[in-house]
C-alpha cells in the first residue's frame, strides 16, 4: 500500500472502520512510514479533540419548554382538524341551502295535502279495500282525484293513524277511527 | 354519550404523549448538546431542539422502534434547515466566544474536575470555543458527520442512517472534515 491510499484512509483507520485486512496493512505501513505516521497522530488529536468537548449543559427548564411547544402543537392539529370539518360543511352553502328550502316546501305541501284530504277522501262503494288497508294502515292512505283505487301518498307523519275503520257495508270510506264524516 | 377522553383513540393517544413526554425529559440534553454544535450558540440550540422534538412527535407514529430514538431524533434534526433557523432574529443573541455563559454556569462550575487548574480551565474554554469557530466553518452536512461521528460517537453505519447517506459517504466526509479542521486548529493542536 503506498502513501496516498493510506493516507486517504488514514480518518477511517482511526475509527476503527476499515476491514480487518487494511487494518493490518495500514499498521504494518504506519510502523514504518514517519509522513503517514505524522498524518495519523494529528488526524487522531482531531477526533480526540472534538470527542473531549464537554457536553453543553442545556439552559434550565429546556425540557417544559419543548413539552408546552408540543402542547401548543398538538392543540393546533385538533383546532385545525375541526377548522376543516367546518370547511367541508360549508363548501357548498348555496347548494345545502337550496335542498334545505326544497325539503321545507315539500314538507308542507304534504301537510297541507294531507290535512285537506284527510276528511274528504271519498271511498269506492262496496269495493273490497283491504289490499290497501291490510297494506300498512299506519303509514299510507288511499288519495282520491282521477284514480279509483291506488295513488298511495306517505301520511305527513308525524301523526300517524292509528287504527282505521273499513266499512264496505255502510257504503262510507276509510278514514281514522273517530272521525265523521262530513255530510 | 361518552367523552373524547374516553375513546380508544384518546386513550391511545394518552399513552403515546406520556410515553414522548418521557423521551423528551431523557433525550433533551443529548440533542440539545448536538444541536448546540450545529448552531454555534445557545438560542439557536433551543430553537433547534424545540423543533427537532416537536417534529418526532408530529411523525412519532411513523417511528421504527428499532432504530434507537436518538439516531431519529439525529435524522429529523439533519433534515431540518438549521441555517435557516440559524438566520431567525433572536432576542438574546450569544456571542460563539462565550459557549458556556447561558449553560447553567454555576452548577457547572461545581461539578468540575478539582484538579484542573486556573489554567488548563483557561485553556480548555478557549479551545472549546475555537473548536466550536472551526466547526461552524464546515458545510451543514461535513459539520454534522463530525458531531455525530467524533462527539456523540456514532459508528459510520448509525451516521448513515441518521443522515440518510451512505457509510462511503460519511467515511469521505469525515476524512475532508477533519482534514479542514485540523488545518484551522493547528496552533492549538500543536500545543497539547
Ligand atoms: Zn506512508
């Protein structure tokens, strides 16, 4: 091994970092060698030097201070993980407004639908009812104009009916328990 | 219906936070020591410390718990722009030719080595101080493979992994680092 290529491993040397073999060859050269020998003394001072510093002791309370720097971290996370569920709700205000207001008029106009059929819903005479009836007499109620039969409409909850009267005899209609008829 | 705090999520995240809390009081002086000879003075030492925890706690979860938690702290320091934090206007700016001033100085003192005289004690703050000159001379990179390598005492492979580069990598960085330095402390080599 010449002088160069020991010296360009000279640093590694010192660490303790060079296979087993170049260890060997680097110490036989070294013994006799007083340039490379030279450059190993001063390249160990170096390492010794920068290992033998002293620990810098850290300013008092170092330790609180990093903790409350996490603490104002973590706190900020969470406030900005509900700044953006509040951004996804309002991306679309117009739209969430709009199907609101649909919803509302829909709302009330099965009311007022509702509460006007309610007591006028004309009956087929002496025609069997109880498909509809035996459907689900909570939740529907035959509507009248232009068809016989059919046309279901969800009842504008929430009151639902609670029991119905089926009469095919009496010729009347099907209407909640209790209620009359208006002649 | 029961409270955040009760949840798994929050517990778990409880026990993660009280468990970083730990490693914070453990590691701190370690990595404030690091940081100190990356920045050259006390205020940007803390600055950088604060920032190297509060990011291992922001990625804790992705740490791997093989690798020993200071090489990690090391490698979220080593990719934190320390020059940039280097550059931030502090309040108290410490002068690199008084290291020792802001260090808890009393209690250092008392705990020295009684044996030391005046002088040596002369000497050693001086040289610490030129050392400390010379180093910040070095690139970011050269200047951290020497901490890691000479003051903390990592092997080449724990370098490479705390700096993301390879062993032939820190074994070149090493050899110019210390040739740079030893050229720049010279004087004071020859001395001792
Ligand atoms: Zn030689």
């Amino acid at each position: 091994m010449n002088c160069s290529k020991v010296q360009s491993l000279i640093s590694a040397y010192v660490d303790c970092e060079l296979p087993g073999v170049e260890m060997l060859a680097l110490r036989d050269h070294l013994r006799d060698c007083p340039d490379c020998s030279a450059e190993h003394d001063y390249t160990l001072k170096v390492k010794r030097a920068f290992g033998g510093l002293r620990p810098t002791v850290p300013p008092p309370g170092l330790a609180d201070r990093i903790i409350s720097r996490i603490d104002q971290a973590s706190h900020a996370s969470q406030e900005n993980g509900l700044a953006n569920w509040r951004k996804r709700l309002t991306v679309f205000p117009g739209q969430l407004r709009f199907v609101a207001a649909t919803m509302g008029v829909f709302a009330m106009l099965l009311t007022l639908r509702g509460g006007q059929l309610y007591p006028t819903i004309p009956f087929p005479q002496n025609e069997q009812v109880a498909s509809i009836s035996d459907a689900d007499p909570g939740r529907m109620f035959p509507a009248t104009s232009g068809v016989k039969y059919g046309h279901l409409v969800m009842a504008p909850s929430p009151s639902p009916i609670e029991s119905w009267s089926v009469s095919s005899r009496s010729g009347g209609g099907m209407m909640p328990a209790g209620y009359s008829m208006p002649r | 219906m029961a409270d955040y705090t009760d949840t798994a999520t929050a517990v778990c995240e409880n026990e993660d936070r009280k468990m970083f809390d730990d490693l914070v009081s453990r590691y701190h002086r370690q990595i404030y020591n690091v940081a100190y000879r990356m920045a050259g003075n006390a205020a940007d030492a803390e600055d950088l410390t604060q920032e190297t925890f509060v990011k291992a706690f922001r990625f804790f979860h992705r740490y791997k718990r093989d690798m020993p938690f200071d090489n990690w702290l090391y490698r979220i320091m080593s990719n934190l722009h320390v020059d940039m934090i280097r550059r931030r206007p502090k309040a108290h700016i410490r002068s690199l030719d008084e290291p020792l001033q802001f260090q808890e100085g009393e209690a250092q003192m008392e705990i020295r080595d009684e044996s030391e005289g005046p002088e040596d004690l002369a000497l050693s703050g001086e040289l610490d101080s030129e050392m400390q000159k010379v180093l910040n001379t070095l690139s970011k990179d050269f200047r951290m493979t020497v901490i890691l390598s000479d003051i903390e005492g990592l092997s080449y492979e724990e370098v490479s992994e705390a700096m993301g580069c390879s062993i032939g990598t820190v074994r070149s960085r090493l050899h110019r680092g210390r040739r740079l330095l030893r050229e720049k402390l010279k004087p004071y080599l020859e001395r001792s």
